[in-house]
C-alpha cells in the first residue's frame, strides 16, 4: 500500500535522538530550548515555545488569549477535530465559517458576511483561527484587517504549513496574527513523533503559553507570592498542564528542521507532476494561489462526479493498493458535534438546517474531496501507478 503520507527518517535524526538517549536529560534538558531557537530563526517570529502536540498548542493558545465561558471561537469546518475542539477545552463556543471552493481555505468574504451578521446580533468572535489547509496559507492580511475592525484575536492554524511562505515570507512569523500553531506529527512535513508549537511575537503570550505547559508551575522569583525560601523553592501560581515536549523529541525535530527546505522542495515537485498529469482527467486539483507558496503537507483533489464517484474511486484506488484518504470530515458533522450543547447553544445552531447555508461550499467540497500520496520519498513508479489507476477508475465508472 501506497500511504498518503510518510515521515522521512534519516540517519543524522537518529543519531541526534541516541546522543540524548545516552546524555543527563531526557526531557526538560537543552535540546528543547535548542529546537525552539531553531523554530524561531526560520520563521523570523520573535518566540516559540514547543509542546506535546499541536492540539496542545492551540489550547494553550486560546488559554493565553484569554478564551473562557461565553466567548465564541470560529474557524473552518474543513480540518481536523482539533481546530474547534481548543474552544470547547476552554469552556467556549465554537462556529465555523465557510471555505472558499477552490482552495479549501477559509473564504475572506464569508468571513466577512458573518462577521457582519454576527455584529448586528451581538455575537462576534473573540477569537478566529484560520486554517492554512494542505499546506497553504489563508489570505492573512485580509483576516488581519477583519480583525482590526470586528476586535478578534488571530491563531493561525498552520498544523500543515511548517515551511510555506505568505507574501514571500515564512509562515510563523506573526505579521498578520497573534500567535502560529504547527504540528509535527510524523505524516506532517517534518516531525518529532508527537509534537507541536506555538509561536507569537508578544512575550506576554509566550510566557503565559510557557506556564501553561508545564503545569502553572515558577521558579522566577519575579512572579512569585513571596521571597524564596530556597533554591528549591517553587510555586504553582496558575492551573496549568503537563504539555512538555521531551528532549527526546526535540532532537529529532532540530535535526529534521535542517531538511525543512528540501521537504517542502520535494513536496512542490511531486504536486507539479500531479498537476500536469491530472491537467487532462476528470481531477481537479485545489487551486494554489498568487503569493503564496504551498507546503503541500497534503495533495487534495476534487472529482467531477459527486459522492457516489468520490467513493467508488477512493474504494477502487484502496483496492489497487493506494493509500487515498479524506481530509476532512466537516467537523460540525461529527457526532458529538452534533449532540453536545454549548454555551448559549451556539452548537445546535451550528449544524441547524438554516445554518448550513453558511457552510455550502463546505458541504460541495466533502463531497468531492481525495487525498493522494505525497512524501518526499514517494518514487516515480508509484506516482505513476497512482495517476494509472486513477485513469483506469474514471473510464471504469463513465462506462
């Protein structure tokens, strides 16, 4: 089987982990620090703090923002459960704003329309977390006006578009946000197992952030209640969590920092190959707009056809041994999505029959939606057998 994704390990990544494996620190060692600095001069953001998982990361996020009961959050319905999830972590409202049908991203003018609505009925966002899906960015400076007029805070959620480029420069950086998440999880462009980061050019956040993870626990005597006693003194002085990420990790995430370029390089090149294959099927490609440079964390194609031709495909292609996917399940489809009251009953208007007419193109997308292989290490034979049975499939079903 062919999968959608893969990590690529090499024999530097291992090294560097068995280097930790035989030093003093497991976890809470120099090498998170040393990873963490490596996120920073890559993106030009000003912190990083790195955490167990990136849906830790967008917690920790909200938590800093100060995301609480009645709040509301929005963000696309196209991503993975974790994108809303970290509102309702936080005792919040969570609402979706619809895609945009040729990319997949969150649709600027949608985002305006409801923010118009929701002004008039007393109901804007405190926070909205675009997600920068497959690999590419949202239009971020548009968001960023948007939120400067309507007062809502920004998380970019770019789980999939470590080393992609907005405007010529680095996805992380912060220009047009409050904070970036990114993830590393091994079929991410690079990866540290689990893991995952947050990244904001404001210190208060990244402390805050930082507090968090490791349980609302100091040893800053600045912060603390009162002098201390010693130098094993400490105080917990929030609620926080035990989100650290082990040196163990960290490691390997520096060590795979080194190939981001070369990753995402490989990634750009089997999507052009794809492109110019598919430029004569019934397949169309999501669109990869001006000013922007893709990650390509994943390959998503959209097949004329509807959903009885979308499973038929994705059903054959499994069976000739190519590991398609789905990304993603609209999250408001989920059961619990569907069952679960929140606060002011903001879910149950979410998935209400009137309210899918803000979420259409989400709905057409879904219906049409496969995800292909792509990897760095996905050979030339095996693109080729994926774009064979694709061709193969298309005139089975048109007969």
């Amino acid at each position: 089987m062919i999968p959608y994704g893969k990590q690529k390990i090499t024999e530097e990544d291992i090294d560097a982990v068995i280097r930790v494996l035989r030093s003093s620190f497991l976890t809470q060692g120099p090498a998170v620090s040393k990873f963490e600095q490596s996120l920073r001069s890559y993106t030009d953001a000003k912190h990083a703090v790195a955490v167990n998982s990136c849906t830790s990361a967008l917690h920790l996020s909200c938590l800093a923002l100060g995301l609480g009961p009645g709040d509301i959050l929005w963000t696309s319905p196209i991503s993975f459960v974790a994108s809303a999830n970290c509102a309702l972590y936080c005792g919040a409202s969570v609402d979706f704003v619809d895609i945009e049908p040729d990319t997949a991203l969150m649709s600027v003018e949608k985002l305006e329309e409801k923010l118009q609505q929701a002004e008039k009925e007393g109901k804007l966002p405190k926070i909205v977390v675009p997600v920068h899906f497959a690999g590419q960015p949202c239009d971020m400076q548009q968001v960023h006006e948007l939120g400067k007029k309507y007062g809502f805070s920004i998380i970019e959620d770019a789980a999939h578009a470590i080393g992609a480029r907005y405007q010529g420069e680095p996805v992380g950086n912060c220009r047009y946000s409050d904070i970036t998440v990114f993830s590393f999880h091994p079929v991410k462009i690079i990866t540290t197992g689990e893991g995952g980061a947050a990244l904001t050019n404001d210190l208060h956040l990244a402390e805050r952030i930082a507090l968090l993870r490791s349980h609302g626990v100091t040893r800053d005597p600045e912060k603390m209640s009162k002098e201390p006693d010693g130098p094993w003194y400490y105080e917990q002085i929030e609620l926080g969590f035990n989100y650290r990420m082990t040196d163990i990790q960290a490691a390997l995430g520096y060590t795979q920092m080194e190939s981001l370029d070369h990753f995402v390089s490989r990634r750009n090149e089997i999507a052009s190959w794809y492109d110019e294959k598919f430029n004569v099927l019934s397949v169309e490609p999501l669109r990869l707009k001006s000013e922007r440079d893709s990650a390509y964390h994943l390959y998503v194609t959209r097949i004329e056809g509807g959903e009885k031709k979308r499973d038929y495909m994705h059903n054959q292609l499994r069976e000739a041994g190519v590991g398609v996917n789905l990304h993603f399940i609209p999250v408001y489809q989920q059961p619990y999505y569907r069952t679960v009251e929140q606060t002011e009953d903001m879910q149950k208007e979410c998935v209400s029959t009137d309210n899918l007419k803000w979420l259409n193109n989400a709905e057409h997308y879904y219906a049409r939606a496969i995800s292909l292989p792509i990897y760095p290490a996905l050979q030339l034979e095996e693109m080729h057998h994926v774009v064979q049975v694709i061709s193969q499939v298309t005139r089975d079903f048109e007969q």
